[in-house]
C-alpha cells in the first residue's frame, strides 16, 4: 500500500517520523511551516500549506491515509474528495498520543480496517473499526469477493446481502460447481430460488429461469474465449458475435478472462481493439501449440490458411487450462468463437 502520513502540530510530527520508520513505503506529509521543522528531522520531508490543498493534490495518488490530528477536521478535509468505496483510498484517523487508530473511510474495500490494525501494532496502540461485520465477527461479503477475484453484478445488491449477514448472522449461497473452502457463516443451498448469494458466470439456471431479482450475484472470471477471425473483421462485428454466444448460453461477460487465439492473429486491429475496449487480455499460440490438443472439430479451410487444424476450439482449451469445452464452436460469416472455463477454488481468508 502506498501511504501518506499527515500531521498538524510537533506532536503529530514525531510520531508521524516514528510511524513512518516502521512501515514500508510510507511518506510523511507536513501541515507545519518548514522554518518550525526541529532541526533533527529529515530535510526529505515536504512541507506543505493548507491541508486541504495537500489532499486535493494527492488523493488519488495513494492507496492510504494516516491523519494525526482530530477526526472533525479530517471528515471536513477529505468530504469533497470523497465518491465510492470501491475508489477511494483507506482513511485512518490516530490521535497525537499514538492511542486509538481509528478506521475513517474504505473499511473492506479500501483496506483501512487493516491499515488500522497496523498502524495500532507499530504504534503500540488500539484499532477503532466499526463496520458491523468486523465488530460481529462475520465475513465481509465486499472484502472477500474482492479477495477470490469474483464481480459483484450489482454492488447494491451486494450491500443488501451484507445486511442479511449482518441481522441474521449467516447468508444462503448457491454456487454450482465451484470447489474450495466456504466461511463458516456461508450456508450452501441448492436451489437459486433460496439464495441470497449468487456465485455463477450463467444469467439463468439450467432451465432457463432468471436468477431472483433480489440475490446478489458474485461473477467468476474464468471464461475463455477462444477466436478465429477473417482478416479486416472489425471490432464491432466481432463483439455482436460474441454477445451473440453469450446470450445463447446464458453466461455473463462479466466472467470473461481473457481471449485466446493464434499468434498469425497477434496483429488483427479488430481483435486487438476489442480486448482493448473491454480490458481484455489475448493469449496467442503457434499452430504447433493448436495442433497438439485433442478433440476438437477441424476446418480444413482454416488449416489451408493457417496450419492449423482449428483455432477457436484448442486456444479456448489451452488457456482454460482445461480438456472440455463450455461451448464448442459457432460459426459467423468472418468470426469463429468457442468458450472454455477454467476451474475456480475458493480459497479460505
């Protein structure tokens, strides 16, 4: 975590450089006039006037901040600044005598919760944390998503599903085919229709039913998509056929990892533009690589034009890290597409 310490007064100062030496990374901010630094304080600290203007400079700069000083005075420096939980940075509040670290602002997702704790043990103090889950020993729904890589569908169903936890102490959860350690407040059901949690990469049940309106739904990514593609195909072509596969099947795009095809593709504008646009990364093989994987359906026209026997089919396979796939290949007039998924393991906090 790159961290900012600030302080007001030359209390807050020495214990701000105390700080400072026992976390890695961490840069000390000054609110007080350089001319009344004591001399036995490193001349690489920067001052600085006017706090607010300190934060407005830096706030998006690091991933935390540690005030010395009162908490009034930083919700009133710190409230313009301040949009979404998911972005902001971790606030903690310690007051001059290194007592209480108070955590301010970005609880879970941000981190404060444990930049609190570490900054009480460094400073030999006591985390202030306040976040129901945290004071009753639950698991945070926000904190551990983000821990096992899965994307909330909708973060506001997320927080009502947190609240279900909070008030009754546990939270039903439906996640089909997945393996790994649960927490011990996660109660697993088997019917969708049961669920306050949704952990899956499909948009409907295996008989075509949506999800429950009111379940929040965690997405996977372990999607692969593996592409074949005319020369010249633009992106957008490209992207209406794969929304095409995804609506058929009823997965998310949101579990999309990554894309996958054959390095004589490596500089296709379309394909690249796509996986661009959407933040997706693109595994490329040789046709060796393709050719060595079994099962898949071959395409004498696309072996004539690249060597290889297919390419949709064994990229998505190859970058699965898997022998089966999710859904075999479909055919568009300049696009081929196949779906892998790759196997996902809860890991235990």
């Amino acid at each position: 975590m790159k961290l900012a310490i600030l302080y007001l007064t030359r209390g807050g100062q020495r214990l701000a450089k105390d700080l400072a030496q026992r976390i890695t990374g961490a840069e000390v901010f000054s609110e007080v006039s350089s001319k009344n630094i004591p001399k036995n304080i490193p001349k690489n600290i920067p001052a600085a006037t006017g706090l607010s203007k300190l934060i407005e400079k830096n706030w998006n700069k690091y991933d935390g901040f540690v005030f010395i000083m009162a908490a009034g005075i930083v919700v009133r420096s710190i409230a313009p600044h301040i949009r979404d939980k998911r972005t902001d940075p971790a606030v903690v509040v310690v007051d001059e005598k290194g007592r209480f670290a108070i955590s301010l602002l970005s609880g879970h997702l941000g981190g404060a919760n444990d930049l609190a704790r570490q900054v009480a043990d460094a400073l030999g103090g006591q985390a202030v944390i306040t976040t129901a889950s945290d004071t009753l020993g639950l698991t945070a729904l926000d904190t551990w998503a983000k821990k096992q890589g899965l994307i909330a569908e909708n973060p506001e169903t997320l927080t009502k599903a947190s609240a279900v936890m909070v008030n009754t102490g546990r939270i039903r959860v439906y996640s089909p085919g997945y393996t790994g350690e649960l927490p011990a407040d996660f109660i697993i059901t088997n019917e969708a229709a049961e669920a306050n949690l949704i952990i899956s990469n499909q948009t409907a049940s295996s008989n075509g039913t949506e999800w429950p309106a009111e379940a929040a739904i965690l997405r996977p990514k372990n999607l692969v998509v593996g592409l074949g593609c005319n020369r010249g195909t633009p992106a957008s072509e490209i992207y209406e056929a794969l929304l095409e596969i995804l609506s058929k099947y009823n997965l998310s795009r949101l579990s999309i990892r990554n894309l996958a095809s054959i390095d004589l593709k490596s500089d296709e504008p379309g394909l690249l533009e796509l996986a661009e646009e959407n933040g997706w990364k693109i595994r490329f093989y040789s046709k060796n690589e393709l050719n060595m994987v079994p099962g898949v359906s071959r395409s004498e026209a696309v072996l004539k034009a690249t060597g290889a026997v297919a390419v949709a089919e064994p990229a998505a396979l190859l970058s699965a890290g898997t022998k089966t796939l999710l859904v075999g290949k479909m055919k568009w007039k300049n696009v081929t597409i196949a779906i892998a998924q790759s196997k996902i393991t809860f890991k235990a906090d």
